[in-house]
C-alpha cells in the first residue's frame, strides 16, 4: 500500500506539473479563499508496526497492507485558508472509528471512536488558480483515544483539483508520527474529499470599449481626413490620399510636371535634354551640344578634321575630301605618271600575254601603289571593232586580269586590284582608220583613293 501510494503520489505530481501551466480560470485569485470542505478517511496502525518490527521490504511482501479489515475508517471536517499564493493553512476536524484498545493497551476490544484536531501548513510549487496543484504538508495534531491524549505529527503529500476555484478535490496521503506515548501510534492516513469556497467571489471586471471616434472623409477617396494630407482631393493610400494625374508616383502636390511623368529627382518631370538631340542629359556626356546616342549625345568625331565625320569618313585618319569620301584625292602627276605607263603595257597579237618591253611600266605602276597604300587601281582593257564583239569582250578583260596578276606578283593586295573587259564597247576615237583603232586598243588604269 505504501509502494502504490508513493507511485500514486509521483503521478499526480507530474501530472501537475505538466498541466498545472494555465490558470484554471483568468479571473480566479492566485491566493486560495476559504473553503469548507469534508473528507473520507481511512486509517493503518498495521503496516507502521511491521515495519517498525521488521523492515519496508517484508512490509510490502506481506499483506497486512492489503487487508482491508486491518484498516479503521473516519470523516473530517475541513477548513481551508490561503496564506500566500501557494501556502495554505488548514484545519482539519478528524472523526475516527478503530479499536484503540487493541492497539494502546494490546487488548482487543470494540470499535472506538476517537477524535482528533489537526492544525497543518501546505506548501504548492503554483499559485490557487491552476487547474492541478500537488502538494507538502506538515503540522502538529492532537487526539483523544479512549480516555487518553497524545500528539502527533502528520507529515504528507497530496495533490488538489481546482473547479474555476469554486469547488476543489483533496487526494491525501500522510504518515502520522506519534509524539507522546498515550498517542495510540503512527499510521498511515489516506483522505479523499472536497471543499467548497465560502468566500464572496470576485465578479469577473467589466471591460467599458471608447466610444469609437466619428471620422470625416471629405473628399471619399476611403482615408479619413486627420491621415489624408490632401482633405479635399481624392487620392490614393499609397501617396496618403494626395492625387497623381500622370501616375509618376509623385502627388501632384509635389509635382512640378503634374501633367507629365517624371522623376523624383526632378521634382516629377522628365529628366531633361538640354542640347534637344534624343539623349538625356544623365546619360549624355555632351548636354549642351547636339549629337548622337552612338557616342552618347557628342557629336559624330571627325578625326582628321577634314569636315567630314568618322561615320561617313572612308580615310578617317587623313585629311581627304567629300567627292571622295574623305579620302584625298589622287595627286594629279601620279595620275599622268600611272596613265603614260599605261599608254607603254602591249599584248602579242589576239593574245592576252603581255610583252617583256611592258615590264618597266607596270614595275613603275607597282612603285606607285606601294608607296600609296591607301590607293586602289582599276584596270580596264579595251580593244577596237575588228573581229567578233563577243571575242573582244573576253580578250580585252583577259588582257585586264594579266595586269592586275602582275601587280598581284610584286606585291599589291589582290582587294586593291580590279578588272574590267569593255571590249570595242568604249572608243576614244574612230575606229575607221588604222591610227584611230591603234588608239582603241589599249590599257587604262584608273587610281583612287
């Protein structure tokens, strides 16, 4: 019996501690009322003696603890009191019924009634007003046993349940140590009971919600007029109930272009182009002066500084002019020098294989176009009206291409040569006497830059 009601005990004791967290009701005092109460008893001198004469160990093997024949019954009466919010006082009015005969004077006799008034202090790890509370109690008692009075010291554990602090449940179960000799001897307590609270309760405070304030919208844009920092134009939340006609953003308050989106940083207009030519003046390293997005905002640079802009410019670094695309133009004796070598370039008859008495002015043709890398040469082969048209065609560009193989072979990039056949098709004069076809078949180079 001791076994159980110690694992009993511990039970209930963790049991409390792991819901005894809450209050069992918000508005109950932390600090327990007074409460009456009355409890059922049970009462064992047995299991005390043999363990007295024996030992704990052959208490529990045997089965004087099991019996209940061994065990006297009662009742008590209760008073309750909160010291502190988790010290009680207590007490307690026992009524017990045993043959106290039989255990003071060892002769058995009948059931006696004995009485016993009991002071105690009981100590909670929570404050009243949780649901499961367990308890320590200790405390001084005195009883009247067949005639006679002894003390007695009721040493224990318990565990209370808390009913919204109106009505409670006592599980008790104590050792009875005797202090005088006249006392009939230590027991075993076991006590189940409830007690109700007699204490005026407490009404639960009547919480009085302000009267809500009336607010005004005047311009019913939804934000009331003590947060709208325009009270008379309909706005949105987000700009505090201010207007954005070009939806920037920016409240048109604020706004120095109300009518145009704009930025912030420019008081809500676009950010600006001084000079006007399409690149704004944050992204445009020359504001003041017309120019491109291609060079951010400047103007298109003209390098050589030949008035003619990079862009349009085919000789960028050299001064050139505009009928030639920037470039400069071909020095006028290099022309006659490269038309008078022309003049001295002879083929075989009806053949496209140039004569050795040509070589010194194609090598003079040559000189020139090293010297003059930016010049590019076309060379043209003409012929007179004699023979087939179609004959002369293809000789006359065949004529054409051995030149520009020459040059090829001294040295001259093949993307600064070009051949052309014109055949009779080109006369630079009649062709109806022998002097006028002799000047009909003939070379041309023509030079640019």
């Amino acid at each position: 019996m001791i076994r159980k009601s110690l694992m009993a005990a511990l039970l209930l004791i963790f049991a409390a501690a792991v819901s005894a967290q809450k209050p069992a009701d918000r508005f109950a005092s932390p600090k327990k009322g007074s409460l009456i109460g009355l409890h059922f008893n049970m009462i064992d001198f047995t299991t005390p003696k043999v363990i007295k004469a024996t030992s704990l160990n052959n208490a529990l093997k045997g089965d004087s603890w099991k019996r209940l024949s061994n065990y006297g019954y009662g009742f008590s009466a209760a008073y309750w009191k909160g010291i502190t919010s988790k010290i009680d006082f207590t007490m307690k009015g026992n009524l017990s019924f045993y043959d106290y005969s039989s255990i003071i004077y060892n002769v058995p006799g009948r059931t006696e009634v004995g009485f016993e008034l009991e002071p105690s202090v009981s100590v909670r790890p929570f404050s009243d007003n949780h649901l499961v509370n367990p308890f320590l109690t200790a405390g001084l008692g005195a009883g009247i046993y067949t005639g006679n009075i002894g003390l007695y010291a009721p040493l224990g554990m318990g565990v209370q349940f808390n009913f919204n602090s109106v009505t409670y449940l006592f599980i008790q179960s104590q050792y009875h140590a005797t202090i005088t000799s006249k006392a009939p001897g230590s027991n075993l307590f076991y006590s189940i009971g409830f007690a109700e609270n007699i204490t005026e309760p407490k009404a639960p405070p009547v919480v009085v919600a302000p009267p809500l304030p009336v607010k005004k919208d005047r311009d019913n844009d939804g934000i009331d007029d003590d947060k709208d920092a325009c009270p008379d134009a309909a706005g949105s939340a987000a700009l505090n109930g201010c207007p954005d006609k070009d939806k920037d953003g920016i409240a048109d308050k604020d706004d120095k272009c109300p009518d145009v989106a704009g930025t912030a940083r420019y008081s809500g207009c676009p950010v600006p182009d001084t000079d006007g030519d399409g690149v704004n003046d944050e992204s445009d390293k020359c504001p003041a002066t017309p120019g491109s997005a291609r060079y951010q905002g400047c103007p298109v640079p003209d390098t050589d500084g030949d008035g003619i802009n990079d862009d349009e410019d085919k000789c960028p670094t050299e001064v050139g002019v505009l009928i030639n695309a920037g470039c400069p133009e071909v020095k006028k004796d290099v022309v006659d020098q490269i038309n008078i070598a022309a003049k001295n370039i002879l083929f075989s008859t009806g053949s496209a294989k140039i004569q050795a008495k040509s070589f010194a002015a194609l090598n003079s043709i040559a000189k020139v176009l090293t010297e003059n890398p930016s010049y590019q040469a076309t060379i043209e082969g003409h012929t007179d009206n004699t023979g087939d048209p179609e004959r002369n065609k293809t000789l006359s560009e065949a004529r054409a291409q051995a030149v520009v193989a020459y040059l090829k072979a001294r040295g001259i990039a093949d993307n600064r040569l070009s051949a052309r056949g014109f055949g009779q098709e080109v006369e630079v004069v009649s062709n109806k006497t022998a002097a006028g076809r002799a000047q009909n078949r003939r070379v041309e180079i023509k030079v640019n830059n």
